[in-house]
C-alpha cells in the first residue's frame, strides 16, 4: 500500500505518524492507537452527538449521509488495521529468519493471528496480544518506542504557550493611591526577601511531586536536627506565640518588618518571583468589581471557603488535595497562573502544617 | 510584500467576531508581525472597544463618501505593529456603496502595507458583507454551541457558496445560470444548493469539473466560541464534518474559546490588553487558534477527548 493512500486514511483517523521517510520505510503505528481512534471518532459522529448540527438541514442531510462519514472511518481503520497487522508478521518472520526468535515460534501460523486479531478488532481490549509470550515480548519493545507520550507534555501549553507577561496586579498597584503604593511597595519588598528561600522550594516548582519529594527531604532534615536554615530561623519569629493574632495579621506583620528592611525590586525580578498570595486573589477579584457571592456562584466554591483563602485562614481550611483544586480554581477564574497560585499556597500551607505537627 | 487577509464572519451576531478580530490581532502584533485589523460591522463598530481607543476621526464612511485614502484612515494603537480602521455606524450593507466603490476598496485593502489584515464583518450576510468576506484568504467562521448559530452558520455559508458559484460561471460565461436556476427552482425541482449544485454541474463535464475542483479547494475556517462542556469542543468536529459533507467544501476546525463567566468585566475594567497578555484560558485559547491559523493545523479531537 502507497504512502500516499496510508496518509489519507492517517489523516481520516487523526493519526499523527511521521510519513516523511523514503517509501519502503514503515509505519511506526500500533494496533491499540488505530482501535482507539476509531472508537472515539466513531462515538462523536453518531446521531446523538450530530443532532445539534444537523437539526437545521434536517430535510436536506440525509441518514446516508450520516452514514458516509461512518462509513468512510471505517474503511480507514480496517486498511490501516490490516497495514499494521501484516507489518507486524513481516516482521517477527524477519526476526524468526534471523534467528531472533526460538523454535518454539515455528509452531505460530501467521494466517491465524491475523484473523483472531481482525476478528477481534473492534471488540477486544487486548489487540496486540498475538499469542506466544516471545512475540508478545517483542511487540511490547517496540510499543514502547512508538507509544510513550510523556504526561507532562499536555501541561505546556498552560504555561509555554503565552510570552510571560505583567501579572495581573502588576499595573494597577501602581496606579493606585498613596496607600495602594505603599502596600504594592511593601509586596514588592517582601519578594525580593522572599528571593533566598527559593533554594528551600524549587527554584521552578513546575513539577510537584519533586516538590514535595523535596519537601519530604526537608522534613526529615529539621526532624534530625540539621542545621537551621536562614529561614527557619526567620519563622522562629513568627513562630513567637500570641495567641490573639491570627496567621493572617502575623504574616501582615512579617511583611511589614520586610518592608522596612528592604529595598524595592526590578521589576523583572518582580514578575518572575511574584508570590500569589490569599489578598493577591482578593485584590484581583475587586479589581474585576466581582463580589464573593459572584465568585462563589461561579466556581462553586462556598463563600466560607473563599474567604478563609483570601485571609489565608489556614486551621478554617480543607484538606490539602482538595485546597489546591481550590486555589486553581479561584485563580482560573480571575486568569492568573493557576499552577503558580496553587503552588505557592500549598507552599506557605504545608509550612502552616509542619509548624502545627512540631507544636504538638 | 503583500499582506494576508483573514475574514472574520458567520453570519450570526454576538459569536464572538469582533473580540475574535481583535484578540487575534493583538497576538499576532505581539509576536512582532505587522497587522492592520479593519472594522466593518454593524450598528456602531466595535473594535475600538476592545481596543481601548476612542472613536478615530475618520472612518470607512469617508473613504466611501469623501474619497479618503485608505492609509490616511489607518490608525495606529499602543501595540507596535497594530494598526486599526474603524467602520462605519451604518455596515458595509446598508451604507448604499455601488460596485465600484467596493472594487476600490478591496484594491486599497490588498495594498495595505502591512503582515496580517484582519477584517471583522460583524453581522449580517448582505452582498458587501459576503464579498468582502470572499475576498480575504483566510475565510474564518465564528460560531456558537447553539443550533440558532449553527442554523444560521449554515445560512451563511449557503450565500457565500451561492455568491462563489455566480462569480466562477460569470468567468466562463454563464453569469446566470445559477441565478436563473435557482429562480426556476420550484419547476426544475431544485430543493436546496446541494440539488443547485448537482443542477449546474450537469450542465457540462468542464463545469462539473471546474465546480468540483472549486468547492475542494475552497477552506473555511471554523472557530467555536463560548463553549462550557467537552461536548460542545466537539460540536466542532461535527460542525466540520457536516460542512464538509454537506456543501462540498473543506471546512477545517482551528480551534475553540471557552466561555468566561466574567468575560466583559475583563473587558471593561482592564487595559485593552489584559486579556491577550494574561496567562488565562482565554489569552491561551487565542494564541492556539493563532497558531493553528499560521500552521493550517486543525484542532484533534484526541488532544480533547483524553483531558
């Protein structure tokens, strides 16, 4: 079969192969992707998934035509499910003629396999089992060339895909009043101090689970009694117990002692390093002139809820997995970086939770 | 360097075209190309809104009625490389412009020096509004999840087909023969455009060839706006496909936004950028359909059906 007939049926089925080597070259496509794209294609265009659409031209656009597209996917599974079968025969009698595979093979026949799988085809889940474990083998090595999509691949376009740009606050606390400048300056003052704890947190906190791979390691280092680092010994201060203040006002009054110390930050480093915290969120949803109970009736979440986040009122908070859906969302919502507000709540929340664990 | 003109229409009102035009403009003009966005709908322009830019002193109004160049209607914005012409109050239908003035427009339009021209065609489905959409290279559709888009979706597209067939049998003599066929419709038994079609490539083998080949190679580009489920992303695909089967055509899906619930109040409370430089769905939504529009890349119903 030509190149060129295969590519139209890739194309029909959305496969996305590479057909640019030279004509002989085969095909780098598996049985399971062909079977799955022609069940999910299949699934949308039946009636009830077309109705919205073909209401309109009722009268004009008949069943048969209906049928045409199904029709014409099908065409295109069963040639490419037939390309890759007998591929795959070729090539273990190859492996078979070179001596790859024991004798054991000899007993295989390949007409067989080939009619149980085409058989098989649109039912079974288990297509690329051709009998004999050798084989089996054999096939899977190759599966795992073609197949691997890395999981994180489908995350970039969250964060790859738009140039880095002023986070939403950015512009508008300059523009603000007097006291609106003191609080941006006090913000900006207190990232730039923020800037050395990063070699405690990833420095690009893109994958969570080697941040909490690495949270898990500090743990264990404060739990044997390493030697403090800068920060811990900064949350000693806050730590300092009275018990009248809520988080919310001590961390107000940590910013405050920051702000004194330091100085303002480029704003470079500023959009890079700028920390999504519970007023961040809030001051980003009054900007957009959005009430709590707008907010609440939007994403679902309760109004206690949002406002235990806006105040990052730790203790009032639910669990971990589910707080972060939360931030997301809340953050999704008002387009600021949902990975970067989730993460740096959690960040500032575990560290709540750890300083509880060593209270008690 | 001749410019590329992307129409941006549908037929419907309120799909989404203006903020489409704009938006996409605004990208394009971000990523360093130089784009000229012109404004040609209905009932009071709506670009500059999105824009953030009063209303400009001129508009397309002198260009038809006081012979102002083009170029010094062409205005320029706060994004380097973005440039705008506001429409007119009344659109391109209503305004009473005769055909030699629509010529010259076009002429003036292709001439414009610039990367990417984006025209918005606001509603409507008028003569002025189909031509203009016929003459851009990049013929884009703006629809909704919703049957009354579709339906008139649908509509739109019959004209425009209905307007390319009278203009491809006016080059080989048979400037009327659609037109009559179709006035003749009730006694030759001719339906709907699919039986037009059939009628006027059973005219000859050259035509039936010439029809063909012009329908296959004639691309819509299909953008589906305000979608709130998986299941509308894919409406696309059958939206497409239904296009494709149904009129002949080669309709290709670029792409989707999803609905934003506070969608006009970014709008309204933030700089005329905000939603083009933000890291939401809707600045990423955007750059997507960019991307693909630049690539001719459809979008996969697999990308979406393993979320």
């Amino acid at each position: 079969m030509d190149k060129e007939t295969l590519k139209k049926y890739l194309e029909i089925l959305e496969l996305d192969v590479d057909t640019s080597g030279d004509e002989e070259e085969e095909l780098s496509l598996s049985l399971s992707d062909i079977k799955e794209a022609y069940q999910r294609l299949k699934a949308l265009y039946t009636s009830e998934a077309m109705s919205m659409v073909t209401e309109p031209i009722e009268e004009e656009f008949s069943r048969e035509d209906q049928e045409e597209i199904l029709n014409q996917l099908e065409e295109a599974y069963n040639t490419l499910l037939h390309y890759a079968v007998e591929r795959d025969r070729a090539e273990k009698e190859a492996f078979k003629k070179a001596g790859i595979i024991e004798d054991t093979v000899a007993e295989y026949i390949p007409g067989e396999s080939r009619e149980e799988v085409e058989e098989e085809g649109a039912e079974s889940e288990e297509m690329e089992v051709l009998e004999l474990p050798e084989v089996e083998e054999l096939l899977e090595s190759q599966e795992l060339i073609e197949l691997p999509e890395v999981p994180d691949i489908p995350e970039l376009p969250e964060t790859g895909m738009v140039p880095e740009a002023p986070e939403a606050l950015g512009e508008p606390e300059e523009v603000e009043g007097p006291q609106e400048e003191k609080e941006a300056e006090a913000m900006a003052a207190e990232d730039a101090a923020e800037i050395p704890e990063a070699p405690e947190e990833p420095e690009e906190p893109e994958k969570s689970e080697e941040a909490e791979e690495r949270e898990e390691l500090e743990e264990a280092e404060i739990a044997e009694g390493v030697t403090p680092t800068e920060e811990e010994l900064e949350d000693k201060s806050l730590k300092e117990p009275e018990p009248d203040k809520t988080v919310f006002e001590e961390v107000e009054e940590f910013e405050d002692r920051k702000a004194a110390a330091s100085t303002p930050d480029p704003g470079d480093v500023l959009k890079e390093s700028k920390t999504i915290k519970g007023r961040t969120l809030r001051r980003a949803r009054e900007k957009l002139e959005i009430g709590i109970h707008e907010m609440a009736v939007s994403t679902g979440i309760s109004y206690k809820d949002l406002v235990n986040i806006e105040k990052e009122r730790y203790s009032k908070l639910p669990e971990s997995g589910y707080l972060r859906w939360l931030i997301t969302t809340y953050a999704k919502t008002l387009s600021l970086d949902p990975k970067k507000a989730a993460d740096d709540y959690m960040a500032r929340y575990r560290k709540w939770q750890r300083e509880q664990g060593s209270d008690s | 360097m001749k410019s590329e003109i992307w129409a941006i229409g549908g037929g419907k009102g309120g799909t989404g075209k203006s903020f489409l035009t704009s938006s996409m403009g605004m990208k394009l003009a971000l990523e360093g190309k130089r784009v000229t966005l012109i404004d040609g709908d209905l009932g009071g322009a709506n670009l500059h809104t999105f824009l953030k830019i009063k209303k400009p002193r001129y508009s397309l109004t002198d260009f038809f009625e006081r012979k102002i160049p083009l170029s010094d209607i062409i205005k320029g914005t706060e994004i380097p490389n973005l440039r705008f012409v506001t429409g007119d109050i009344r659109s391109l239908d209503t305004i009473g412009i005769n055909y030699a003035q629509k010529l010259k427009l076009y002429r003036h339009i292709k001439n414009i020096s610039a990367d990417y021209v984006l025209i918005d065609l606001g509603a409507g489905s008028g003569h002025n509004t189909i031509d203009t959409f016929l003459v851009a290279e990049k013929m884009i559709a703006v629809t909704l999840p919703e049957v009354t888009a579709i339906e008139n979706l649908y509509l739109f597209i019959k004209k425009v087909l209905f307007r390319k067939l009278n203009m491809l049998l006016g080059e080989h003599g048979l400037k009327n023969a659609a037109k009559n066929a179709w006035k003749e419709r009730n006694t030759k038994d001719i339906k709907n455009i699919r039986e037009l079609i059939q009628h006027i490539k059973d005219i000859s083998p050259e035509i039936s060839a010439i029809v063909d080949k012009t329908l296959g190679d004639f691309k819509l580009y299909l953008i589906m706006n305000q979608v709130k489920k998986d299941q509308h992303i894919e409406t696309g695909f059958s939206t497409k496909s239904v296009i494709n089967k149904y009129f002949g055509i080669d309709c290709r899906y670029m792409g989707y936004i999803r609905y934003n619930e506070f969608f006009w109040k970014f709008v309204k409370q933030s700089e005329a950028f905000r939603p083009i430089t933000s890291t939401g769905s809707t600045s990423q939504e955007v750059g997507v359909i960019v991307q693909n529009l630049l690539e001719d890349k459809q979008v996969k119903l697999s990308e979406i059906s393993n979320g």
